[in-house]
C-alpha cells in the first residue's frame, strides 16, 4: 500500500511537469520553474516540449504497472529505476533540485516496493 501511494505520487510529479514542460514552458510559472528568461524559454520550447513527452511515457509506464498490480511488478521497478536515473543525471548536469524532486521519490517508492510495503 505505501509503494502503491509512493509510486503514485511520482507519477504525478512527472505529470505535473509534462503540464510544465509542454504547456506552461514560455509562461511565467513555467519560466520561474525553471528560472528562465522570456528569450530563453522562447529558444527552448521545442526542446521542453521533447523532454515533457519523455516524462510522459514515465507516466504512462508508471500507470501502466499500478494497473496491473502485483502482476506489474517489474514494470513498476523498470519505470522507477528510469525515474532515478533521469533524476541523478538531472541533478549531475542540471541542478541538484531535481534530486529531491525526481530521484528521492522514486528511490523511497522502489524501497517500500521491494520491501512490500
């Protein structure tokens, strides 16, 4: 149950920033998300919207797993682990923020996953 709410909620997180990076990236939440400028989001919003849809299909497979249930087991943990990945590569390049917003969560929903919990 707490793997099921965990996993969850990293779901969201990546659906609320699919919202951020494909619909809100020239806006001003978008901008102050990211801490861009006008000009910047304007040059990069192709590329935003890119990565949104790789955050998609994060969310996808991360619904697709809690669909199946126990059965989706291994989906759960393949999609958590790109999760975690995505977030330390993104904390190493980009900021150390996405640490705590990305790969914390999904570490903390693959422990309690392979702890049943």
């Amino acid at each position: 149950m707490i793997a099921t709410v965990l996993i969850v909620i990293v779901a969201l997180i990546h659906a609320y920033i699919v919202v951020l990076e494909m619909a809100l990236w020239t806006s001003p939440r978008g901008r102050n998300a990211f801490g861009m400028s006008v000009e910047k989001a304007e040059l990069t919003k192709v590329l935003a919207a890119n990565q949104g849809l790789y955050n998609g299909f994060l969310v996808a497979g991360l619904a697709w797993g809690l669909w199946l249930g126990a059965g989706g087991f291994q989906i759960k943990v393949f999609f958590l682990a790109c999760v975690l990945v995505a977030g330390l590569y993104g904390a190493a390049t980009v900021s150390r923020k996405i640490l705590l917003v990305q790969a914390v969560p999904a570490t903390l929903a693959l422990i309690a996953l392979a702890l049943r919990l």
